[in-house]
C-alpha cells in the first residue's frame, strides 16, 4: 500500500511539474510573439507618411438599379512601393473583421507589394468592423450581405 501511494504522490508532482511547465513556455512564447508583432509594426511604420485611406459610399445592391441606398465601406492606400506610374494594383479584401492602417502595412501581401512595386489597395469587406449600414445586421437587411453582392 505504500508503494502505491508513493507512485500516485511521484506521478502527481510530476503532472504538477510539466504543467508549470507547460504554463511557463506559454507565458515565453506569448512574451516572443508580442516581441515580433512590436518588431514588425516598426518597421511598417516606416511607410505610414505613404498611407491614406478613408470611406466610399458604396451602393448597397449592385444589381437592382431602382435602389439607391448605399453603405459606407473603409478602405487604406499604401503608395510606398509603387512604380508609377505603370505598376501593378493589389487589392486587399479583408475577411471576417475590421480593417485598420495595418493591413497595409504588413504581411504577405505587403511583401508582394515590395518585390513588384505595386500600389496596395485594402477594401473592407461589407458588412465587417464599420463597412455596415445601420440596422445593416437585422434579419431583413442579411440579403445585402452575399458573396454575389461582395
């Protein structure tokens, strides 16, 4: 019996251990991800005197010309790496979120943008962080909101 209950005692510590463990590299890698994402919002902000951006008004269905309500849909303009006036368009077209500056400003698609000195266009997707109508989100208004329409 109290081999047993000396196996149970070992087994408990080191569970205990390796979940301070556990909880100690979480705390780590966090500490490293937060590090990189300062690191890269440095260096995006390097080009934020060529960033623009603001709000069209959209119309809020594309098909149906006797509508004429319209939505306001936010977008960014980053200049910084375009070969004027000859080099390509990006267009950016953000998911399931609010759009900020720093859509264009980092990531893959910013790389892109580098290596063929285009203009990089970001376009929040209707609908998303403040590209909505009012009551856009209510039962009768979710038609505007399809992948046609988008």
């Amino acid at each position: 019996m109290l081999l047993g209950s000396k196996l149970y005692f070992t087994m408990l510590l080191v569970v205990i251990l390796l979940l301070l463990d556990f909880a100690s590299a979480g705390r780590v890698l966090w500490g490293i991800g937060q590090r990189a994402h300062e690191n890269a919002w440095q260096r995006a902000r390097r080009t934020v005197g060529r960033v623009g951006g603001g709000v069209l008004q959209q119309p809020l269905d594309h098909y149906d010309r006797s509508r004429d309500d319209t939505f306001p849909q936010k977008f960014f303009v980053n200049e910084a790496f375009w070969k004027r006036p000859d080099g390509p368009v990006f267009l950016y077209i953000g998911g399931e979120g609010p759009l900020s500056e720093f859509s264009v400003l980092y990531g893959h698609h910013v790389d892109m943008a580098v290596m063929h000195g285009a203009l990089l266009v970001a376009l929040e997707h209707r609908f998303y962080g403040s590209s909505i109508k009012p009551k856009g989100l209510e039962t009768e208004n979710l038609s505007d909101l399809s992948s046609q329409q988008a």
